[in-house]
C-alpha cells in the first residue's frame, strides 16, 4: 500500500503465496479504514502459492522440494516477463540459488553479488559482495567490482564511481591471496580502481586517495562487516539515551543509518531484478524495497550489467 501510494498509476503489485492468507490481510486492511485502500487494492493481483520456505530450509530446498513457494513462482513470473522484477524477505540463499537457477547469469560471471548500501557521514557507499560468497576468487572479486560500478552508476547517480579494495592495509602488498592478486587486476581493469581501503575508510566514504563509493569484497567479509555495522546504531543510541540525550534528537541525528531506509539489496549479476530484504524488514523497508526494484528497472541496470561484461570480455579477449 505504502509503495502504491508513491509509485505512479502504471505500477501494479503481484501478491505471491497463500491466497487465503492474503485475503484475510487486505480485508483487514480495509476494515481498519487503511488511507488509499480501495485505490491501491485495485493495482494488486494475487498469485497462489502455497508451499513455503522456511528459514532454516537449505538453499536447494526450493527448487528441488517447494517448486510451488512464494518465492520459486515469483521468480518465473518475472522470468517469464509477467512481473518487471521481484522483492522477498524471506531465506536469502534460497532466493540466491532460485535466481542463478531461474533468471541465469550474466555471460561472463561465475557467480552473483549483494549489494548493500552503508550509510556514511557523507553519501551511502555500496559493499559488495555483502554475504552471497563465502569464499572468491581474485577473478570473481574483479567482477563484483563491474557489478557494484554499475550499481553505483545507475541507482546512486555517480559518473565513475570510485572503487575500493578492502584489505587490512592501503599497500597492495596487503591482504590474503586473493585480495593481492585482485589488486592486481583491478589496476588493470579500467575501472576507476582508488586501491586498498580500510575499514576505518568506510564510514567516512574516502581514504587519502579520495572519495569512496564502492567497497569490495568477499561475502564473508561483506556479511560480518554488514551484520556488525548494523548493530552500532542501536549501540549509540541506547548509550545517548542513558546519557539524558532527547529521544528525538537522537532519532534525527541517526535517521540515515536505518537499515530501512534503503529496504533492499539487489542480487547483481542474474539476469533480471532479484531484491533480497531483511528478514525483519517493516511495511517501510519493503515500500523503500519495491523503490529500489522500480529504480532498476526503470534505469534499465540489468541492460547496463550486461553492456559492461561484454565490453570487459572483449578488452581481455
């Protein structure tokens, strides 16, 4: 209803899973007066889809044992091009395996990459990969680069977004094998390619070289960086709240660090619009999710994706 209510007349809203359940919802909706209902209700259709996938189901679960979850038969409407893109909340590595099985990946890739925004002190910077590979490659973290470029270009509005390389140190000599190399390549790669950044350079969105919009990863890095930074702002705010600070200001101060606020990561690289959201997410996350979506879409990013891969193929050819 929140996203309706935002996107122009042209957008609808597909409902996948348990029809009776949905049912019941919108009919509570309405009956609680909802501002906009009858409009918004008229741009929404329901789709059955009665298995569901479960938190602690195996990512594999849902293609081979719940073909008719919410999220497999989402994912061939969109497929199948009756749906523009689709937004789950639910179990992030089913979404993950059901979209590589379903949408396919871009020519040029081994594997996907989440992309999350990290609120700084000054613009969001995009981490990616952000916990959809445990373990990559040099090659592969160079392809999360291009991804997380696009992402960049496309829905934050940044010409050239510069990109950095995480390590434990700026020198290229520094990090694991794979982040040596990566350097390596990167350097190579005609990207705007700033070199290793700390962790300290993230929440200040530069290091010494200059501004930072990209970070770079693996998804195990990625996820633990993520999933710790999202703890702090409620850290911060109970220790001001003890120290006597007004909740509001303390409200206002931290309003751009609300995971909410930017709803949903994209799953980069599959041929199509994968949006993963938090388990958690409130009605507010999945309208800024649907947001996200249409952005996408409408930029016509997944195009993009695909131009940049194949003139990287052709350069290296």
């Amino acid at each position: 209803m929140l996203a309706l209510a935002e996107l122009g007349s042209e957008h609808t809203v597909i409902l996948v899973g348990r029809t009776k359940i949905i049912e019941d919802e919108l009919h509570r909706l309405e009956a609680n007066g909802t501002a906009g209902f009858a409009a918004a209700r008229a741009r929404i259709s329901i789709t059955e889809a009665p298995d569901v996938i479960e938190m602690t189901d195996r990512p594999t679960a849902a293609i081979r044992g719940k073909a008719h979850s919410s999220m497999v038969v989402g994912l061939k409407l969109h497929a199948a091009e009756k749906a523009d893109a689709f937004v789950s909340a639910g179990n992030t590595g089913a979404q993950m395996a059901s979209s590589v099985f379903l949408l396919k990946l871009h020519h040029g890739l081994t594997r996907p990459a989440i992309a999350a925004m990290i609120p700084t002190l000054k613009n969001p910077v995009v981490l990616v990969d952000a916990g959809a590979n445990v373990d990559c490659s040099a090659e592969e973290l160079v392809q999360f680069a291009r991804l997380g470029s696009v992402y960049a270009e496309d829905i934050l509005m940044r010409p050239e977004p510069a990109i950095g390389l995480l390590s434990n140190g700026e020198e290229p000599e520094k990090g694991n094998a794979s982040v040596k190399e990566a350097h390596k390549l990167l350097a190579a790669a005609g990207l705007n390619f700033i070199g290793n950044v700390e962790g300290r350079d993230i929440l200040s969105a530069g290091s010494a070289r200059g501004a930072l919009d990209v970070v770079v990863c693996d998804g195990f890095v990625g996820n633990v960086l993520l999933k710790f930074y999202e703890s702090v702002p409620g850290l911060i705010f109970s220790m001001l709240a003890s120290a006597g600070i007004q909740q509001e200001l303390i409200t206002q101060t931290f309003r751009g660090f609300d995971y909410s606020d930017y709803g949903g990561a994209p799953l980069l690289g599959v041929k199509g619009v994968s949006i993963i959201s938090h388990g958690s997410s409130s009605p507010y996350a999945i309208k800024n999710a649907i947001q996200v979506a249409v952005r996408a879409v409408e930029s016509r990013m997944n195009d993009h994706i695909g131009r940049r891969l194949g003139h990287a193929a052709v350069a290296s050819a």
